[in-house]
C-alpha cells in the first residue's frame, strides 16, 4: 500500500517533527502530547482550522479502501505547563505538519 506521506509537501518551515510530537488515545478520543515536556504533557487544543474540504480524495484511486472525502484539519496546540504553542495538520491528502 501506498504510504500516506508525501514529503513532497513539506516546505522547508514545515519540518516533520516526528520525534518531538507523540499522542495517544483515550477511550475514543486522541491527544497530542507536547513536545518540549517530556513527562506525556497533553497539549489543549485551542482551535481548529478546515484547511481543505473537498468531496473528492485522490487516493481513492489507489487503494481499495474509499474515503468519503478529501479534508486538512488544523490544531492550535498549546501546553500550560510549558507555554508551548504549535501547530498540527490532520489530514487524509498528505502527511504534513508544521510548527
Ligand atoms: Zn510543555
């Protein structure tokens, strides 16, 4: 299967930081962990941003799974612990994380 992550995406600010933000799950719900603590600190979520909204998903056409739609999710991160503020990009269009 076609990995999700397209690095191609990434612009030279937008740097993966794939070892610095972690999260788990809770019952049904995810949290993300701040990356500056390093005691699993969970970050609020302060606000969200639709990046994108589209009907359509470009990976339906290469994998056997279709997903209903194409989206980009934008979490304002914030720890009160640390003052951390960050930002996180959940998306089902590409892999892309900014901070
Ligand atoms: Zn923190």
């Amino acid at each position: 299967m076609k990995s999700e992550i397209n690095e191609d995406n990434l612009s030279i600010d937008m740097k993966p930081f794939a070892q610095q933000l972690q999260g788990a799950t809770d019952t049904d719900y995810f949290y993300f962990f701040c990356p500056d603590c390093k005691n699993s600190q969970v970050t609020r979520i302060l606000d969200y941003e639709i990046k994108e909204d589209s009907p359509d998903n470009p990976y339906n056409e290469q994998t056997k799974s279709k997903a209903a739609r194409g989206f980009t999710i934008l979490f304002h991160l914030f720890c009160e612990k640390c003052n951390y503020k960050g930002k996180v990009k959940v998306s089902n269009l590409g892999f892309r994380l900014v901070s």
